[in-house]
C-alpha cells in the first residue's frame, strides 16, 4: 500500500463531503497515558491525537486514565487566552457486543447460552473489556471440558480468570492506592487511574482550553452493579483469589494473600480515622471498624465460590482475615481434659441453633449495601447461592447483618455489632446490645467485634443467654458464661480483634 500525506488524506475527505458521503471516525484503544505502561505515554497519545485532529476528523479515545483529558501543555502567559474546545469527556464506555471469532467459539457460547442464559446477561452488563475475558474464558472452558457442565463450576473458573487478567492489566494491588480502591470508596482521582471507576457526571463533558482558568478534575466512582457486573462478580474478589489477594506479580514471587485487616491498617498509617462522623462521640471512629468488619465478611462469604460456604470454613476464613495475611484459623478451647481443636458449628452443643449451624452456608456476598439484580438470584435454580451484605442504619439496631432473600423483616441469617471505642467493652455495653436485639430482632446468636471484652463472668444474667470470647489473632475461645444444658437459646459471639487503631497494630 502506497504511503500518503495529510494532503492525499484532506483531498479525499473534500471529496468525500462533495458527495455527501459520511465521513468515518476513528478509535485509539488502550490509550494509557501512565510513562511506565505505555512507551511514550503523553507524547504518543498527543501525536496520533493530533494526527487526527489536524484533518478535521473524530477520534475517540479510549483509555481508562484520568490524564488522558490532558494531553496539551497549557497555554503560556503570552497567549490571546482565547477559549477554544478542547475535548468531550464521555463518562463510560459503550455496551460491548458480543462477537466470537471462529465458528467453532461460535458453537461453544450458542450452546452455553442456551443452557444458561445468564451467563450473556452478565457479559452485557459488563464493561467490554471484562465482558471480552469473560466471553473469552467461557468459550475456552466449555470447548475443553467434555463433561457435564455445572453452572457454577463455569462461573467459579471464569470469574477467577478475570480477576486475574484485571490485575495483569492494572496492577492495581501492587499499590497501596489501588488497595484502597478495592474497597470501595468513591470520589477519588486514583480510583480510576489505578481500578476500573467510572465518571461521576453522567452527562458528556466538554473541556476547553484557556489561560488562568480552572483545571479539569475527574470525581469517579464505582458504577451500579448492573452497570458492570463482572467488576462486582469477579474482579473485587472470589475463589480463586480473594478480594485483598495480590496475583499480579510474576510467578516467580507468587501471591501475597493480604488480609482484611492488614489492608485497613496500611490505609491507617499516618492517617486518623474519617473525620467526618460527629467528633463529639466517644465512638468517632467506629465507621472504620465497621467498614473493616463488613470486608471480612464479605471477602471470607466468597471463599469457596459462588455456591456459597459452609459456616464452619466461613468461620475459619473470618478469622482469618483479621491475621497478618489471609489464612484459614484453627479455634481451640481449654477444657477438663486440656486443650481441643473445634469448629464454629461446636460453640452451639445444646442450642436452639444447633442444627441450623451445622447446615447453615453463607451466600456468596454483594459488596455491602450492593444488590444483586433478580437474574442472578435465580441462579439457585443451578446451585448456584448468591445473597446480600447490609451496613444497617442505626434504628436497626445492629451494625451488619446478612440478608436472605424473601426472609421476613426481623430475621436474618445472622447479625453483627461493632463496638471500636478504644476502650474495653463493658458488661453494660453488652446489656445494651442484648436488648437492642431483642426489641428489634428474632435472633438466637449475634457476632460482636470488639478490641477486648472486660471481665463480667459473675455479673451475666441471662440465664438462657450463652456468652464466649474467641481471640480473632489465636482462635483461643473463653466461655464467659454457659446456660445449663435445656436452657441454651441464644448465644453471643464475641470476636475480639486486637487493636485496630494506631500506633498499636496487634
């Protein structure tokens, strides 16, 4: 093909409008502007930019950098400072439309779509590049497996390859930016630059270029679940790697399976807790804890994929996250005959909830407060267990709690309160607990997170209320009190998580 000037082009395009023929537009893709991702970064992007631009024709660019609006120097002091377009700033990317390569990829997602309609449900509501991998991998998986196909065999091998693409891409847990991310938390520039946010404004942005004005900023933020389904499927975190495990580096250094905790701890560094709860409360800073709190459960309610958890591995994982790296806890409890390894289901010999517990799985989780959308609760039908993670408002009177779907109003799977005072829990703060629970809820055992409980063995008195104490660092368990056997009805776990604040980190 022989090579042309911007003069061969220009002639073509006059000739093109002559005729009133539409002219096309262009798209670069993967413009990342960062120096270190892409050799040239800025420069690179301004020139093809400008390539475009100078033949009066549209390009588009695509790029999930915040800095990609920026690619010209600002005007010197010596300018006319006349006001002049610069770019429009679309808020999100389009829908991806499904397109499969060969006709062999062809017959693999026809006839898994088939099975399960869900599984292009989701690719659509998905930004293109996840909904890419995604259509990817499945079409991989069930081209090589020539066995019977489960729902969520497929969706536990596939979401763990996104996850992993994603973190190839950005590398974004390599970074303690990025981490921070994961939780998250919205309005922060880094969010997109560093993890897949979207614009806050969903309107179209124009940006102008003029001397002394204000710079453009981006607000960003996670987007609504069905906006992009497989970021809150997949990317924030599932079994094959958790929601704070770092697998983008190379293969050589392996994971680094971060904790919960330690992730919450490593934002805290030389940074107070959110000051924007009244500073007038003894408990200012319980927002954090309990953002902390909903994570671990969160990240411990995915661990054995989308089939949901038995309580027992549940619990194991739940301490975990309160280590120095993720890990399943063994508990152990001292008794007559010395010193026993149990299992959560164990703590509830004699009560009500015995049988429930053994029996109970917890839901693979939305984010808290997210929603999954109907389409993939109706994933049941398949084996599949998906349900939802609360941070309840204060009439609830509980903290975290989560939620069935269909349950009636006053139950839930199971609650959590907690208390980060920065001091030892009191037995009047567990009095005042009990009978928030009791006035709101129908309950037979409650989670509550603490730094330390204080010694109140002989003032406990409720006599059809168990109380024990389980070390979240060590998994040691302490019973405070023990109803009689036939009076065992309720019981009140207390997770005693070390200290959270800084500068103690235990």
């Amino acid at each position: 093909m022989k090579k042309c000037t911007c003069y061969d082009v220009s002639e073509v395009i006059e000739e093109m409008k002559k005729q009133k023929k539409e002219l096309p537009f262009f798209i670069l893709d993967e413009m990342i502007t960062n120096e270190t991702s892409v050799s040239g970064g800025k420069i690179r992007a301004a020139f093809q930019r400008n390539v475009f631009r100078a033949l009066g024709l549209v390009v588009l660019i695509m790029g999930t950098d915040s800095e990609i609006a920026q690619l010209l120097e600002p005007p010197s002091e010596h300018s006319s400072g006349v006001v002049h377009n610069w770019m429009s700033v679309v808020p999100c990317f389009p829908p991806y439309q499904i397109m499969v390569r060969t006709d062999i990829e062809r017959h693999a997602w026809e006839m898994i779509v088939k099975q399960f309609p869900v599984v292009e449900t989701i690719a659509r509501g998905s930004r293109g590049r996840f909904a890419r991998w995604f259509l990817d991998e499945v079409v991989t998986y069930v081209s090589t497996n020539r066995g019977t196909i489960e729902l969520y065999d497929l969706l536990d091998e596939v979401f763990g390859r996104v996850c992993f693409k994603a973190q190839q891409t950005k590398h974004y847990m390599s970074k303690v930016e990025g981490r921070y991310a994961q939780q998250k938390n919205d309005g922060t520039l880094d969010n997109m630059d560093l993890h897949f946010a979207n614009l806050v404004d969903k309107r179209l942005t124009d940006v102008v270029i003029s001397f002394n004005e204000l710079l453009w900023k981006p607000r960003c933020c996670f987007p609504d679940v069905e906006e992009d389904m497989l970021l809150y499927l997949a990317v924030l975190g599932g079994k094959a790697y958790s929601g704070y495990h770092d697998c983008s580096r190379s293969p050589v250094h392996g994971i680094i399976a971060y904790s919960t905790k330690s992730i919450f701890l490593e934002q805290l560094d030389g940074v107070e807790f959110s000051g924007h709860e009244n500073t007038h409360t003894e408990s200012r800073d319980f927002k954090t804890f309990e953002n902390m709190v909903a994570h671990a459960l969160f990240c411990a309610s995915r661990r054995n994929g989308v089939q949901g958890i038995l309580f027992n591995d549940f619990y194991a994982w739940l301490l975990g996250e309160f280590q120095a790296m993720s890990t399943m806890v063994k508990m152990t409890v001292h008794d007559a005959s010395g010193k026993k390894e149990i299992v959560a289901g164990d703590l509830f010999d004699g009560y009500s909830a015995q049988e429930a517990m053994r029996k109970m799985v917890i839901p693979f989780l939305a984010p808290p407060n997210a929603e999954w959308p109907q389409y993939i609760l109706n994933t049941r039908d398949h084996g599949c267990n998906f349900d939802h993670l609360v941070r309840a408002c204060n009439s609830d009177r509980c903290d975290v709690f989560i939620r069935s779907a269909g349950s009636e109003a006053r139950t839930a799977l199971f609650l959590c309160e907690c208390k980060r005072w920065g001091r030892i829990v009191s037995f009047r703060a567990m009095q005042r607990i009990i009978r928030g629970l009791n006035a709101k809820w129908q309950w037979e055992f409650v989670l509550v997170f603490c730094e330390e409980l204080a010694h109140f063995r002989p003032a406990w008195k409720h006599e059809e209320i168990g109380c024990v104490k389980i070390g979240c660092q060590d998994g040691d368990v302490e019973w405070v009190f023990q109803p009689k056997e036939g009076n065992r009805k309720k019981l009140v776990v207390v997770m005693q998580t070390g200290k959270t604040g800084l500068p103690a980190r235990g």
